[in-house]
C-alpha cells in the first residue's frame, strides 16, 4: 500500500503498527490528523539496515473510532442476589417459592437490623407486641381486606375435617395468613377502655406476613411471599395527627442517615377508585399529610388515586444500584379501621375532640363521651426483606462494622498446640464466652477462628476476600507477650481515622475496641 492512498483528515485518534519485514520488528504509535507527510516525518523507518526489505503499515481501530462520542464502559451494578450468594447470606428454596431462608450471616445482619430499630423505639415512644400469624376468615371481613385485598392474601383451611372450626352456621371456618398487622393491632387497642390520656398509643410488630405475589414477579429479596416488616401503628387524638406524622419523618430521615442511603423522595398517594369511607375523610386525612409534608421542609410529589383502599399514604421511593425505584418506608392516614372494630376513647367535650378543637370552657369540659381515634401506619424500613437487598446493593457487600456478618476472624501461626489454644481463648474472649458463669451476657460480635494448618499467607488473603472486618493474627511471640496483631483495615466506617495494620494488644482490650467501634456507630 502507498502512502498516499491512506490519508486521513477527520482528526481521530488511531492505533497504526508498522512492521519491518526482514527482522520482525514492530513499532506501534499514535497519531492524531495522520497523513502521508505526517508518516514519513513522524515515524522513524530504518531503512538504511540492510536486513529490512519491506514496511507494512497496519490500521488498528482504536475505541475513539468506534464513536464520535465515546461511552466509557459502565461496570455491572451490584446484584443483591449474587452477593447473597458470595457472601451466603440467603438461599431460596422451590419448596417455599419466595420465601427467602436467610443463613448464619444474613441472619446476623437481618437480627442487627432489627436490635436497631427496637432501641428508636425507646427514642420515638413504641411498645413491641407479637400477634398472630393466622386470623379467622371472620376478622378479614371485618376489616375490609376480604373484599379489597383477597387476591392477596393465603388461604388456610384444615385437611381433618374432625379438627376444623365450625362457624355459627355450621360452615367449616376459613383461616387467612395475615398479609398486615393491622387488623391485629385494632384488638389489642380495643380489648381495653381507654382515655384521652392515654393517646397516642404506639404499637411496633415484627411479625412475619403473607402476601400472594405473582409467581412470574418474585425475585430475589425485593419480592417476595413472606417477609418481615417493621410494622407500626399509632392511636391518636384528632388533634395530634400532624405531630405523629412529623415525627414519623423524623424518624424515617435519622434511620436513613445512620444508614448512609442518600437521598429519597417523597410521594403523596391519594383516594384510589375502591376507597371504603367518606369524601370528607378522605379529604381531611390528605389534608393533614399535605400540611406535615409541607412543614417537613422536603420536597415531595402528588400521585393521584394510588392510595390505599382505607386511606391516603406518604410512601419513601429510593432508588436501587440499577437506578429501578423501590417503595420502602411509609405513613397510611386511617379514618376506616376505627370504625370498622369500632375503636373509641373517653375524652372531654367529645363533639370538639372529635374535630380536633380544644375548649377551656368548664361547662363543655364537664362533659365526657366517646371519641374515635385516628389511626396511623407506618413502616420506616418497611420490608425488611427488600431494605435488606437494597443494602446488600448500597455497599456493595462492604459493610460498615457494625452490620458486617464477619466482624473478626483469628488465625494461628502455626497448628502447635500453645497457639491453636490461645487463639481459641481469644475467639472466646471477643465473643464474651470465656467465663464459666453461663448467666454472662455474650458481647455480640461475629468472630470466626481459622485454625487450620495451612500458610498464613494464604489464610489473610482469604480472610480480606470474605470481607472480614478485623484480622486477628496469633503467633508464638503473641503469646509471650499475651497479646495479638490486629489489622483493622477492613472495618473502616465512615468518619473513622485511618486504621493501622498492625495493631498489638491484649485479647481484651481488643474486644473493648471492638464494642466501642460498634456502639459508636449506632
């Protein structure tokens, strides 16, 4: 090929290879406008060497040739479910479709999320119940959610026809597997006589729920068939729906925070076509969220008929690793229910109480009589389950120490006796396990031991690849001086110092410094 017939004038970068033919040699350079001149003065062919007989000049497409524009290659998004996978966190089963069976480590995490949220709930006024899985057929009517939510909901009937409930009627009486902890949560309110005083009641339920997806839909931990949600209901005053409410954004905005998510939107769902209730009510419970989501100060927006059938709702959206949105916390406004299981409390002037309205008259005040409450659901994580995925996502299975499920791990040495039997003491100090006194609490912490008698070396690289948090080395001289060689690298959190790799002291101080990343953290 001449050099003239290889002009180029666009002003691409490319690749060009020039081999000389005779010896083998190769040269490759980059140009940018390249032309016959810009070859010849550019390029430095040795043609005095009497080996070489020919040049070739290769044209090698360069990235920047394939678009004007080029598109950095965008790495893959983290997958909560091959994650769980690496990290054996969860498992699904075709015996239970969509009804994740979490491992020793997810186990771990999911309990820590849970141990958090119980110590808000000293913060934010919530007392814990645990209700019933299964309710009569009899309750969902009730409720409402045999007519509005059917589809959704699990079956269960006995198969001996000698143990079955039998109705007034003499029907044999169907169970429903509780896809909500409402309904549950109206009779532990109604089983007793309550005052104006007592108000706002808060109820918190762990219990797990049922809800019948579409097979074709589950995935992962994001839908799902079972799962666990850190269920909420406030008995309130007409008059205290607003501060409930606010303090519920209080809420979601501080465990979101401690939890590094970022940024959530906010959204107003309103009226839905199937609505059980008044127009009036509806209208004043949108209008409370509209005035707390106003005074929040968060920007927030309007989707029309997406309430639920009882109420309308503030629902937080946050987005996942794929940029796909998911509905994780959020607050029901609930006029209905109340109503339903004719819930009441005993207050002064019950005509202005009702309205939210306050008296100072003695006349109107001498008067005492029943009063509705409103009823408020809320879920700050909401599933558990999918906040669980999204985490998996958001630290792309590095997690901050206190949530990681491999906090520590010890390894020995060598697999001589003295050191296989410190290292098991110091596993057993971290763990809060060395004392003979079984009534002494554990510390909590997840610390595993490697003692096997492979190289050390090999075990480190091993330990940073399943993500412990600290890597606890026990050696002959480690156990003169009584201590271990911490690397701490791997359980930064966000606001810590550098860490140092070696770190040398005692097995207890290590466990003080441990507790103290931990409890600073939450």
């Amino acid at each position: 090929m001449r050099l003239s017939e290889i002009d180029q004038q666009d002003g691409d970068s490319v690749n060009l290879e020039f081999v000389w033919r005779g010896d083998g040699r190769m040269l490759s350079q980059r140009l940018t406008r390249w032309t016959s001149r810009a070859l010849l003065t550019r390029v430095r062919v040795p043609l005095t060497r009497p080996a070489i007989s020919q040049v070739q000049v290769r044209h090698r497409l360069c990235s920047s040739c394939a678009s004007a524009n080029p598109v950095p290659a965008k790495p893959a998004a983290p997958d909560h479910r091959d994650l769980g996978t690496q990290q054996e966190l969860f498992m699904t089963s075709i015996y239970s479709p969509g009804s994740p069976i979490f491992l020793p480590n997810g186990a771990r995490i999911f309990n820590r999320l849970v141990e958090y949220l119980r110590k808000q709930y000293v913060h934010y006024g919530f007392q814990e119940v645990i209700t019933p899985t299964i309710y009569k057929k009899a309750l969902w009517a009730k409720s409402g959610h045999l007519e509005n939510y059917a589809d959704d909901m699990f079956t269960v009937t006995s198969t001996s026809p000698s143990r079955a409930d039998v109705t007034e009627a003499g029907e044999v009486d169907e169970y429903g597997l509780k896809p909500m902890n409402c309904p549950g949560h109206c009779l532990i309110f109604a089983a007793q006589k309550r005052s104006y005083r007592d108000l706002p009641i808060r109820y918190a339920d762990f219990s797990p729920l049922h809800r019948n997806e579409i097979s074709g839909a589950l995935s992962g931990l994001t839908r799902v068939r079972r799962f666990h949600q850190d269920d909420g209901h406030i008995f309130c005053r007409p008059n205290q729906i607003e501060d409930e409410i606010s303090k519920t954004l209080e809420f979601i905005r501080r465990v979101y925070k401690d939890f590094r998510l970022g940024s959530y939107r906010l959204k107003l769902s309103t009226r839905p076509e199937n609505h059980i209730g008044s127009l009036e009510d509806w209208e004043h419970a949108e209008g409370s969220l509209k005035r707390a989501l106003d005074n929040s100060g968060e920007p927030w927006t309007l989707n029309e008929g997406d309430g639920a059938f009882y109420g309308p709702k503030i629902d937080v959206i946050l987005k996942d690793s794929d940029g796909k949105e998911h509905q994780t916390a959020t607050i029901q406004l609930d006029f209905q229910l109340p109503k339903r299981f004719e819930l009441e409390y005993q207050a002064p002037a019950p005509e202005l109480e009702a309205k939210g309205e306050t008296t100072t008259e003695p006349e109107l005040l001498a008067v005492s009589g029943p009063v509705r409450p409103v009823m408020i659901h809320r879920a700050v994580l909401g599933s558990a389950e999918r906040m669980f995925a999204l985490l998996i996502e958001h630290y792309n299975g590095k997690w901050p120490f206190w949530l990681n499920p491999r906090q520590g791990i010890v390894l020995t040495v060598n697999d001589s006796e003295p050191v296989l039997q410190f290292a098991r003491k110091t596993q057993k100090v971290l763990l809060g396990t060395d004392s003979a006194d079984v009534h002494v609490s554990p510390s909590g912490l997840a610390v595993d031991l490697d003692d096997s008698a492979r190289s050390l070396s090999l075990k480190i690289r091993e330990a940073k690849t399943k993500g412990y948090g600290m890597i606890i080395v026990v050696g002959p001289k480690d156990i003169a001086n009584g201590t271990v060689t911490v690397d701490a690298t791997g359980g930064l959190q966000t606001g810590d110092k550098p860490a140092q790799k070696n770190l040398v002291m005692s097995p207890e101080e290590l466990l003080q410094f441990m507790k103290t990343k931990v409890d600073a953290y939450e």
